[in-house]
C-alpha cells in the first residue's frame, strides 16, 4: 500500500512538471529569463497565466515576434503567414505536432474554435501557411 501511494504522488507530481516550470521561469528576473531558449519563452508567453513584460520585452528585442503579430497574439489569434514563436505566444504548445518528411508540419489544438474538437495549424519554415 506505501510503495502504491508514493508511486501515486510520483506520477502526480510528474504530471505537474510542466506547468511548474513555466511559473517559475515566469518568476525569473530579467537577466536569468534572457539565457532562456526563444521558443521557450514562446511557449510560456502562451500560457495566458504566465504572460508577463519581462518575457514580452525580450521576445520583443530577438525580434522572435513580429511588430505586426503582437495584437493578434494578445488577442489570442493568428494568421498565415505568423511566426512559430507567434503561434505558440498566442495559442500555446499545441497538444501534439505531427512532423511530415515535405518540411510541413500538422500542429494540432484543441478546442480552440467552438464546434471542432481539434484545430489543425500547418507550419513550413517557422510560419503558419494554413489553418
């Protein structure tokens, strides 16, 4: 009964981990936050509960984001031609990608557009072609 309780915890915390990360990089001052990878920071800025200036300004200064995309991704929005970094700053990790050996990858949401259990985005070369 010990070892199952603690192989309980075990696996809720794992399950936890994630998300956890993403509140503690949030945390981080600006200094630590600019050694973190581009796409990482990306995809903490989607998480509507972590976005913060810290982490908008530095996706601002690598130019990760383009000028033009910061209103859609406040807006929870994207379009074709949007960034990588754009799409996960607005939607988040999608739940899965599905890589294709032509260079055109299937990202896949969910429930992102009332009536569809599953958005598929199609990302070639770092941008959005279709949705």
């Amino acid at each position: 009964m010990r070892y199952l309780m603690i192989s309980l915890i075990g696996l809720m915390l794992a399950g936890c981990a994630g998300v956890g990360a993403d509140a503690r990089l949030a945390m981080m001052s600006y200094e630590v936050m600019n050694g973190q990878p581009t796409l990482r920071l990306c995809e903490v800025y989607g998480n509507k509960a972590r976005r913060n200036e810290k982490i908008k300004t530095l996706l601002t200064e690598r130019a990760a984001v383009k000028h033009n995309e910061w209103k859609l991704v406040d807006n929870e929005t994207i379009m074709v031609g949007m960034s990588t970094c754009g799409l996960l700053s607005s939607w988040g990790r999608p739940r899965y990608i599905n890589r294709n050996s032509n260079g055109r990858d299937r990202w896949v949401y969910q429930n992102k557009i009332y009536g569809n259990p599953y958005n598929y985005v199609y990302v070639e070369g770092g941008e959005i072609v279709s949705w």
